[in-house]
C-alpha cells in the first residue's frame, strides 16, 4: 500500500509542474483587463526580416505554381 501512496505523491507532483504554466498564463490573463502581458503592439505592426523574407518565399512559391 505504501509505493501506491509514493506513486500518488509523485505523480501529484509532476501534475502540478506539468500544469503550473497554464496557471500562471491564467493568472496573469486575469490581471489587466484582459491583457496577458500588459500593453504590447498587436502582431504584424512591426518590421521583421524574416516575416518579409517569408513573405517573399510564399510569394515566389505561389507565382511558380501558378504557372504550371
């Protein structure tokens, strides 16, 4: 009966670090208004290099599809 109780602890435990992020994300969700991480830009607003590198190989990719 004991290693039940052991493995019951255990894995108490590795439930508890599996799901402590989630619970930290909810936590902070709920602090602002809404607002995870306080004011940030919203995705997109800023120049990236690879975002336009990525866009530029989409691009390419379509029109060489287009093609055939």
């Amino acid at each position: 009966m004991g290693g039940v109780v052991e493995l019951f602890v255990i894995m108490l435990i590795v439930a508890g670090a599996a799901f402590a992020p989630l619970g930290y994300f909810i936590y902070k969700f709920t602090q602002k208004n809404a607002e995870p991480f306080g004011d940030i830009e919203p995705h997109g607003d800023s120049p990236s290099v690879v975002n336009d590198f990525a866009e530029k190989a989409i691009g390419f990719i379509k029109a060489k599809l287009s093609k055939k």
